[in-house]
C-alpha cells in the first residue's frame, strides 16, 4: 500500500528559496515529493532545484505547464530535464506535436499533461470561447496525451474517476485541490478531500495552502492523511 508520504505533494508556493527549503526541511519526512511553481522558479532561477534536493527533497515535481511550438518546448524540457527534475509538467493544449517533442527530450525526468486547469469551470471555459465543459474536455486531453506516450496527467478530483476508467491502471493521475471537507476553496473551483480522491484513482494529492496557512502544519497534515487513509477502497491505485 502507497504511503502518506508517496501519496502527498507538497506545493511550494512561497516567494523565494529560503522559504522553500524551511518547509522541506520541516517536512521532508513526511512528504516525498515538492512541487516548485512558476512563483518560485522565476524568482530563484534553475538552482532552486540543487538547493531543494540538498535541503531534503527526495523527488521534485517542477510545474511550469510547458506551452508552446513544439521546438520550443521539446528545447526546453531538454534543459529542464538537465537540471535533474523527477516530474515536469507540459499543458495537453499544445497538441499531440508539441507532447511529441517534449517526450523525445525528456529524458529520466517523468512528464505530467496538464489536462484542464482547477480553477476552470464550465462557466470560465464558456468566457474564453470553449463550449464543452471540463470534464469532456479533460477526457479528450486525457485521451490525446496518453496516446502520445505520457504516462502521467494531472487532473481535478471532480474527473478523476472517469480518467481512471478511460487510460487504466498503469498512468499516474496527480490531483490538485486537495481540500478537507471543512476547508475553503479559494481560487480553485473543482476540489475534493484527500480520501476521495484516493477512492477514485488518484496517485499523487497536491496541496498548498492547507498545510502552509495553518497554524499547526503538522496537526493540518495529519488531518489530510487520516483522510487519505480513510478513502483506501482495498483496491485503489497505490
């Protein structure tokens, strides 16, 4: 069975490297994997993956939902992939061309496809001209991308079940918007509890805010995991 430590990600969303490598000291031995964002990348540059694996960080999830021509992205998780980064994602928009190219350079690093945006509702979708809602446009991403060969996606837990019943056992799914019941949204629209996304297929939960607002860390992290442990079905995707 997958541990809390390999089930949870930890989302690095601080202003600058410092910041970023107090919280993987703190809790390195607690989560396994933490994620730098575009916020942190931009503000402390490619050393801030050397640093945060020297502070603790056993696997880096780098997530700058890669988006453009397919040279320029294949160029660029080339150099990424450098830098010895364990997951990296590429957003499904760019077609199956530009996934193609980042594959071919991807190298040892695992690439996560980006399917449809948490903070994206079918409303939001409708106001940038796109009339299908999430979860078929999530479906016909999810497709497209595991077609090409990823072997990763990062999904909402509101369509993370019929991604599961749509690419199989074998691909990570990675959720964001891990909330406790009791917990606000904020800007993110499509969320779920850590147990539910556990029961529906998920791999890896991704969590920011919840555990770096709080008062207790530790007691807030402890409280996603009795969740997490509480959504285990006896047959889920550890």
């Amino acid at each position: 069975m997958t541990s809390p430590a390999d089930a949870f990600c930890l989302a690095l969303d601080v202003p600058d490297v410092a910041s970023a490598e107090a919280w993987v000291r703190r809790a390195h031995q607690r989560i396994g994997t933490f994620k730098v964002g575009l916020q942190l990348f931009c503000a402390e540059g490619p050393d801030v993956v050397r640093r945060l694996r020297a502070a603790g960080a056993r696997c880096i999830f780098l997530d700058l939902k890669l988006h453009d021509i397919p040279n320029t992205v294949g160029s660029t998780v080339r150099a990424l992939s450098h830098l010895g980064v364990d997951l990296l994602t590429i957003h499904t928009a760019g077609g199956t061309e530009m996934m193609r190219a980042a594959l071919a350079e991807s190298g040892p690093t695992r690439l996560l496809g980006v399917t449809v945006l948490t903070s994206l509702d079918a409303a939001a979708l409708a106001e940038i001209g796109d009339a299908s809602n999430p979860a078929l446009q999530v479906d016909r991403r999810a497709a497209a991308a595991v077609q090409t060969g990823l072997t990763g996606l990062v999904c909402s837990a509101a369509e993370v079940a019929r991604v599961r019943a749509l690419v199989g056992p074998d691909v990570a799914l990675v959720t964001p918007g891990i909330r406790l019941a009791d917990a606000a949204g904020d800007d993110q629209k499509r969320v779920a509890t850590p147990g539910r996304a556990r029961r529906e297929g998920a791999t890896l939960l991704v969590v920011g805010r919840p555990v770096l607002a709080a008062t207790d860390w530790a007691a807030a992290l402890t409280r996603l995991e009795d969740d997490w442990r509480g959504g285990d079905d006896g047959h889920g995707a550890d």
